[in-house]
C-alpha cells in the first residue's frame, strides 16, 4: 500500500500537511500534480500563469527527488486522473491541501466521496489560508462583507499555527505510475516567446521564494509603511504573491517570520489579510470573475467597446503616463506595482468606461500572480461594484497619483512614459463626469 499526495496550488514541501502526514505514516508516498483545466467551472489559465507554473513545476520536482521521491504529472479532470494514479499506486489513503473555489470545491468532494465507496480513505487539511472561510463569520453568524471588521475578527482568532518543517526524507515506492513530461504540456510561449522580460524579473520556486521573503524581512520592511505605494522605489514590496498565488510559501511561514522579525509588519500582515478577505469573498460568490457583487451594476449601461481604446490600454499608449507607465510594466515582468494597478483599472473602467470583467480577463492573462480570488476581487473593488468597494464616484486621477507617488518620474522613465508628448485618448475630467453620470441611473434605479 501507498500514500497519494495530491499537488495543487501548494508546490512546496516546506509547511505542506499533507505531505507532512503521509511521510509520517511511513508508507511509500507518491507525489501527484494534475494540470486540469477541463473540469466543469475550472477556469484555464493565463498565458503568463503558465509559464510560472511549468517553472515552479520543475523546481517542485527536482526539491522532490533531492528528498528521495518523484513527481508525477499529469493532465486531465481530476475527477478521472486522480483515481486512475490511486490505483496504479495501490494507494489506500489519499491526501491534499484544500481548495476554495467552487468548482474546485466541487472536485474534491465529489472525489471524497467516490474514494470512501471505494473503501479508500481520503483527507484535506488547513494550508493555503490562515483562517478558513467558515470560521470567520459575525455575531450574526453572516459573512464579512467589509475588510477592517473582517480583519479584526481574524486577529481575535488565536495565533495561526506554526509552519511545519519540510520532511527529511520521501519514502518512495519501488515502481511509480507513469509520469507525462512537463515539456509536452506547452506551458511555455513559442511562438513568439514573448517571456524575457519575466524571466529576468522573477525566479518560481520554493527556494526562490524563501530568499525573497528574508531579503524583504532583512531590508525593505523596515520601510515598507512609507515606501510600498511609491512604485519608483524598487524592492520597496515584499514580491511574494505570485510566490503565495502558487503556494510556493505558505501564509503561516510569512506571518511567523515576519511576527519575529523584529520589524514593524503590521501594514504587510494586513495584505495578507486582504488576499484572505478575497478567498472568503470568493468562497461565498464563486462567481466572483463574472458576476457583480452589487447587483444594481447589472444595469450600468456600459457604451459599445471601443476596441482602439481597448488596444491602447492593453498596449500602454493612451497617453496618459502612469496607465502606460503600469501597462508596460505588467507586460514585461507579468506584474504591476499595486497603486498603480489601482490607477490603471480605474482608468479603464470609469474612464474609458470600459467593463470591469475585460480588464480582469487581460490581467488574469497576462499576470503571474493572478489567481481566482484576488483577481475579480480587486477589479470589482476598483469598479465599484464589490466587497468593501471604493465608492464609484472615487475615480483615480493618474496625474495627481503621479505627483502623490512618483513626483520625480523614476516609475514613469524606467518604463519609458515620462516625456513621450502622445495626446491622452480620453479628456480625464469630461471622462470622469461621463462615468458618474452613468453611475447616477443606476443608483437612480437602485
């Protein structure tokens, strides 16, 4: 008999229960990842995702054979794929870390409960979240729908656990199941391969992402709560979330280490809690990518889509500075400093008045830390129309965002945007005012 650790968006071996339990039950363990994105409701991923994932895949593996085991990779729905590997293991247990999503959700129990007919035991466990969506409620037992009460609640909760160790050692079967190779699943970009400009910019990587979180804890935080939304600063944020989107780190190994670093990490811990707060939004509104959380903004009447914007604002050449600025940064390094994603949403949608959902397809292709919660959750935030939303007549000035938060231009010139003289595409004041015009009929309606 065997163990089958399910892989998902845990690639690590550091602070992973499930991995954890199976090494200690002693028996062989066979380590699977399914690349599933042909499951009902399971959203494919993003071309920048893809390339993190075949790069963090192959640092998994080799982290996985140093400690005597294997990974094994395959693609398909879940639902077929990971009892196929069970039996070709003969594993009698099968274990993984939880998922949130509702389609995901609705993987794993359906393959709970298959498992438990056929007489196999199968378990999940705490790892990607610091407080599980279900434990956090209010005094009404109701979901948080705004984030400082949410997050108060989260820090009355008893201190989260502490990380555990990565196992010193795999025990692997004589005979694994059979392993597809990594190359054949195309993740990366050919033709062209447009993925130099990330590859400078990142390193995927349990390893990677644990020296990035010391150097922050070592070094930027001390001046993190001055210096994070000053996107000419670099090396002011900690860079660790496509490293959290991918469970490379887990949330208990950053809260730990940065509650005994010494440091001033209050500020940093409550992102954390926001990327929480977008997980329990989710877990509520499964839905989250596709469908407004204010229902009134069903109704706003969004004028055809002009494509040319549209392609400006993919392209960074609106002419407004820090739009292109932030655009041309995302597409090189498959990330956009954070105030400055605020900035270019809100132009997009309550400037060009364009749809929330067509910018969040765009960064969901083109991010590496894009994942299904924080995603939609930070569009329909900045749209107005979400959780604890910026209210919808609160419209970003990129201007005045450039003489708050990068008076000097470094961000502008680093990306080439400071003195280019191209007329903006929209006027921004007789654009914000079309914007909250439009708004009116619909709180009108409402």
């Amino acid at each position: 008999m065997s163990t089958l650790v399910w892989f998902r968006d845990d690639l690590r071996t550091s602070d992973h229960p499930a991995l954890r339990r199976a090494v200690d039950r002693g028996e062989p363990v066979v380590c699977l990842y399914v690349l599933d994105e042909v499951s009902e409701g399971v959203r494919p991923l993003g071309g920048a995702a893809r390339w993190w994932l075949h790069h963090s895949l192959t640092a998994l593996g080799e982290r996985i054979a140093e400690l005597g085991g294997r990974l094994v990779l395959r693609r398909g729905a879940a639902g077929d794929v990971v009892p196929e590997v069970a039996r070709e293991a003969q594993a009698d247990l099968v274990l993984w870390n939880r998922r949130y999503g509702g389609p995901e959700r609705a993987v794993d129990a359906a393959l709970k409960e298959g498992f438990g007919e056929d007489g196999i035991e199968a378990h999940s466990f705490a790892a990607s979240l610091l407080f599980e969506p279900w434990t956090v409620r209010t005094r009404q037992d109701e979901r948080f729908k705004v984030f400082s009460p949410f997050w108060r609640a989260c820090l009355e909760k008893p201190e989260p656990r502490r990380p555990e160790p990565a196992p010193e050692r795999i025990p692997s079967p004589e005979e694994h199941p059979r392993s597809e190779d990594l190359g054949d699943w195309g993740l990366l970009p050919t033709a062209p391969d447009w993925s130099g400009g990330i590859a400078e910019a990142w390193e995927p990587g349990e390893a990677a992402a644990e020296r990035r979180l010391e150097r922050f804890l070592s070094d930027a935080a001390e001046h993190y709560e001055d210096e994070r939304d000053l996107p000419g600063v670099e090396d002011a944020t900690s860079g660790l979330s496509p490293h959290l989107r991918w469970g490379e780190i887990s949330p208990y190994t950053v809260w730990h280490r940065a509650r005994e670093s010494g440091r001033d990490v209050e500020s940093f811990l409550s992102e954390i809690g926001w990327r929480e707060f977008a997980w329990h939004t989710l877990y509520a509104h499964p839905d989250l990518a596709t469908v407004n959380l204010d229902r009134r903004f069903d109704a706003f009447p969004w004028p055809e889509l002009d494509e040319d914007e549209l392609a400006a604002w993919r392209s960074g050449t609106t002419g407004v500075a820090l739009v292109d600025a932030g655009m041309r940064e995302l597409w090189h390094t498959g990330t956009m400093h954070n105030r400055v994603r605020m900035v270019a949403a809100s132009f997009l949608v309550k400037n060009l008045l364009i749809d929330w959902r067509i910018g969040e397809r765009w960064f969901w292709d083109t991010l590496v830390d894009a994942d299904a919660a924080s995603n939609p959750f930070n569009w329909q935030w900045i749209a107005g129309c979400g959780a604890d939303a910026a209210p919808y007549f609160r419209v970003f000035n990129p201007d005045r965002q450039v003489e708050r938060f990068d008076p000097r231009g470094v961000y502008l010139t680093r990306w080439g945007a400071a003195e280019e003289g191209r007329e903006p595409i929209v006027d921004l004041k007789e654009s914000r005012k079309a914007a909250l015009a439009a708004f009116e009929e619909i709180k009108q309606e409402g």
